[in-house]
C-alpha cells in the first residue's frame, strides 16, 4: 500500500500537464469540456507525427524484406535462439527497427494515463454546473461509459473505429497475428466500459484519427514491392539465371508457336492400304 501514493506523485506532473492543456482549450479558446479533450487528441497526434513517418517506413521495410525473413524463419525453425540472432543481425544489415511500429502506441500510453486521472478528479478541479455533456448526447464525460445508452453507443463507435485503426497498424504483420491485433482490443469492452465516458471520447477520436491517416498514406505513399527471397520457389515460369540449365517444361513453353499458313487449306489425302490380290 505505501507504494500506490509513490505511483501517484510520480504521475502527478502528467495529470497536471493534460489539465493545463485541457484548461487552455476550455478558458482560452471557449471550447467545452468534451471538445477541449478532442482538441487535446488532435494535438497529442500532431505531436506524434514524427513517430508515425518512422512508423510508416519501417513497415515499408517489413513488407519489402519480409521473404528473406520468412527464409530465415524457415531455416532456424528449430533453433528459436539462432533465429532471434540471424533475424536481429537482419535487421541491424538493412537498417530495419521493428519496434518503431510501436512508438506512436507506446507515446499515447502516458496521454491516456493523464486523462483519467484527470477524469477522475475532475469535479474537484473545475466549477460546480460546468456543461459536461458532449453535443447534448452524453450528458456526463466524467460518469462510466455503461452508466448511459449514449456510453453504450459510444462503445460501438469506438469498436468499430478500434478495428479499421487496428487494420492500418497491423498493415506489415502476418494475417493471423493481423486478425488477432483487431479482435484482441474489442475484448477489452467490457474493462473499457466502466472508463470514464470522456477516456471513450478520447479512444475515438485518435481512432479515427488513424484511420483517415491510414487512408492519406495509402493515396501518397506507393507500395513498396517485396524483395526476392533467396529460397523463393521457382516456377516453371520464373527465369533462371544465366548458364543454369533450363527446365524442359519451360523450354516447351518457351517456345515460340509454329505459325499456320494464312491461305486456304488443302485436304488432306489419306492414303488407303492395299487390299489382298484379287483371287
């Protein structure tokens, strides 16, 4: 227990930092609570804007290296130690950090933090009949989630924004670990819903937030194509290189089609088999 009022005074400078910026939307520029948390979003990801640019290049580096690290995966399956030390001397050759994928998740963490410890003392910190409603739909930003239908329906906007963000997030991974990143958030609901309405708020805008920036960086960064492993399979189709036999299938299909004669066919002539001598 005298470990928990340590906790709080080392979080303390965070809860002071999003109130002062949350007061600076409210006093300064007249905005209400709920908006002045939404603005706080926005310039909380702004902020974040140099981390998602290293976010997006390494996963360009993921998808355009990612045969050569399948083979190396393939290769030292049985060896979990050797294969962390080929892939980590990977990615240390091609420059590659996959924990800069992370960064921007691991940036807002702290943010959030703030924001329900600003929450939950909200009432302490601001006048009494203060608006906490949100565009007369949420009457209370500061009451759970689950204590009103406008909660519940917040809860379904952010499930549905938590698993197209999670689609853009996951764009380099694998599809099963794809699949499991946007279904592992939605079993969170049922924690979430007893947050703060005004956390939910929070949640949903930097959701939809990643979501159009997924599509921005969708239209204005090209696809980066993925790099020939060295244990690709060949096809019969695939070319090989200079001074290695060619297979015979791909000699047949190689070869170029004999050309038919462009005027009238003749017909042709069988020729029958002589019959025995007459007798």
């Amino acid at each position: 227990m005298s470990s928990l009022p340590l906790l709080f005074s080392v979080l303390q400078p965070l809860e002071n930092a999003a109130r002062w910026l949350l007061d600076r939307f409210h006093y300064n520029l007249g905005l209400p609570w709920a908006w002045a948390i939404v603005a706080t979003t926005i310039v909380v990801r702004i902020a974040l804007v140099p981390l998602t640019v290293r976010q997006i290049h390494s996963m360009q580096s993921l998808q355009k290296h990612a045969p050569e690290m399948k083979e190396i995966q393939r290769k030292y399956k049985a060896d979990r130690q050797k294969m962390n030390e080929e892939l980590m001397k990977f990615y240390k050759e091609n420059h590659i950090n996959p924990a800069a994928s992370c960064l921007p998740l691991v940036a807002q963490f702290p943010v959030f933090i703030s924001l329900y410890l600003v929450l939950k003392h909200f009432t302490k910190n601001i006048p009494k009949g203060s608006d906490l409603s949100w565009l007369h739909f949420v009457p209370n930003i500061t009451a759970h989630a689950d204590s009103h239908w406008s909660g519940f329906v917040l809860l379904a906007v952010y499930a549905l924004s938590q698993v197209f963000s999670s689609y853009f997030m996951s764009a380099a991974m694998e599809k099963s670990q794809r699949y499991l990143m946007m279904v592992l958030p939605l079993v969170f609901i049922t924690v979430i819903a007893h947050f703060p309405t005004g956390l939910v708020l929070y949640w949903v805008t930097t959701n939809l937030w990643t979501v159009g920036q997924g599509l921005v960086t969708r239209r204005l960064v090209p696809r980066t194509p993925p790099v020939a492993g060295a244990g690709a399979k060949r096809s019969s189709r695939t070319p090989s290189a200079k001074g290695e036999p060619v297979p015979e299938a791909a000699a047949v299909e190689a070869a170029p089609a004999q050309p038919r004669p462009s005027g009238p066919t003749q017909p042709r002539r069988v020729k029958r088999k002589k019959g025995r001598a007459r007798r």
